[in-house]
C-alpha cells in the first residue's frame, strides 16, 4: 500500500488536475491525505467531499504553517510502509503506483524510489527545458534497467547537480521518519533531506520507467526566486553544509563536489544576462556573486 500525500496550497483547477491523476491509477492500492495549508479558499475541500471516496482524507490546518512543517505533517500521518509527498500541480501517470509496489516487492532495502518523469508546462503538455535537458543528458546516471545508487558515487553525483524530483519520489516510511527536514532552507530543502538520507547510509533505486509529470511554471516559488536570484544565497549555504558533511565521512569527492557547486554556478550564469537585461541591480549582484563564488 502507498500513502499518498498531497502538502495542498494552490491553484484549485491544478489541485483537481492531481487528485484526479490519483485517482486515474490501474492500481488500487494507495489512500490519500490532503493537507490543506489553510488555503484561502474551501473550494477544494468542498470539491473533494463531492468525491465520496472512502481512499481520500482532507485535514484542514487552522493556520497556516508553511510548507517545512506540512512536508512534516505529511511525514508525522504516514502508517503505510512506503509514502510520497505529491505536488499539488503535478500529476502521476497511471502506472505510478503499480511500478513502485512492484519495485518495493523485488527491492524492499532502498529507502527512496524514483521512477522517470516528464516536464510539462502550465497547460498540461509536455515540454522540453535547458534545466531538465542538462539533468538527464548529463547529470543523471545512465544505465539500463533498474539502478541501485547510493554512498559517495550518488552524494558526489547529487552535489553536482540534483536531478531528482522531489514530488515524484516514493519513500519508505519507516527509513524517512528517522530524519527531519532542516529549517533554514525552505527552497533547497528537498535536496537537504535527501542528501541526509543519502549521508545517513540510505539507497536511491531508478525505476526504468516514466511514471510522472513534474509541472515547471513561472508561478512557483522556487521559480520566482531564481528571477531576483534570492534562492542561491540559501543554496550556498546549503552546500557549505553538505561539504562539511561530507568531510566528517571522509568523502573527499563529494566535499569537493559541494564546495564547486557546478551546475549550481551554471544556472547562475544562464539567468545573469537575463537580469542584466531588466537592469535589476540587486539581483544581477546576487546571481553575479553565486556564479563567481565571491
């Protein structure tokens, strides 16, 4: 069974978008919990009651708490024995819960699962980004049939450019309960936990097959703060962090890879000229200063 969650604050018309992706599965062994951030609107909870499905939960936060302490919420619910945190504009694709179950059940050790996924835009189409292009052609591993990653390899791999997506991963409930998400880094946080898994001694398993759509629109915070370049002072301060890490396990290639921060650097420069461009002052320093390392 897979206790899907959905950390819910957002468009409602996308919200319903993913709901329904769950409930599209060819499998039926998943429920899922909906925790509403205290969105300033009820019509998702009301959306959902018309649903009448006995699978789905909604709890409603009387304030709200942010996302760090919703994805510990989400965690805090979880019973089955795996979980995921589903964005609430992405999609899964019908064989999500079937492939993962099926992979849990031939390799029950790794602590997160990740099968493939597609980019596609605010309209729902596919679509192909320099980001996602430089991540699959060049950043992740390449290999055939199913992958088992983990150690060094994996954390140097990781530190030079995350090519996971964090929505789309299935994680074993009771391996991700013996961590917490680290306050302090609300845009890179994803990464910071699972670099701490990883740390920790955790295994990454690739499925060999696409199994969920990753939504990439101007509208998302991680996005919006790449435009003023106010993302990458937390992202420095993360990888300060992770090359320490590193060094405490005598993982030299990792530190140094944490402390180069390449693709980092490089989306840094990509977005430069942009700024330059709108004469922003601020953020041309803050994107300057990420790229150069000063």
């Amino acid at each position: 069974m897979l206790d899907i969650f959905i950390p819910y604050w957002g468009e409602p018309a996308l919200m319903r978008e993913t709901v329904d992706s769950v409930l599209a599965q060819d499998c039926d062994d998943w429920r899922l919990t909906i925790i509403d951030d205290a969105y300033p609107s009820d019509e998702i909870q009301r959306w959902v009651a018309t649903l009448n499905n006995q699978r789905i939960t909604y709890v409603r936060k009387e304030a709200n708490e942010g996302i760090t302490a919703n994805y510990r919420s989400c965690v805090a619910l979880a019973s089955e024995p795996l979980m995921m945190m589903l964005g609430c504009d992405d999609r899964l694709l019908p064989g999500y819960v079937r492939e993962v179950l099926a992979a849990h059940a031939r390799f029950p050790g790794p602590a997160i699962i990740t099968p493939g996924a597609e980019v596609i835009d605010e309209t729902g189409t596919v679509v192909k980004t320099l980001v996602d292009t430089v991540k699959r052609r060049i950043v992740q591993p390449h290999g055939g049939g199913y992958q088992l990653l983990g150690g060094e390899s994996l954390a140097t791999n990781l530190l030079h450019g995350d090519w996971l997506y964090w929505p789309a991963l299935t994680f074993r409930t009771d391996r991700i309960k013996a961590y917490d998400f680290r306050e302090g880094y609300p845009i890179i946080q994803d990464l910071a936990l699972v670099m701490d898994m990883i740390f920790g001694g955790e295994q990454l398993l690739v499925l060999p097959v696409t199994a969920f759509q990753y939504r990439r629109h101007s509208a998302s915070a991680s996005s919006t703060k790449l435009v003023d370049g106010s993302r990458f002072a937390g992202e420095r301060d993360y990888f300060k962090l992770a090359a320490s890490q590193a060094r405490a396990l005598g993982w030299r290639a990792a530190e140094r890879a944490a402390r180069l921060r390449l693709t980092s650097r490089a989306h840094a420069g990509v977005l430069l000229p942009r700024a330059v461009l709108r004469r922003d002052a601020g953020a041309s320093r803050a994107l300057a200063r990420h790229l150069f390392g000063f």
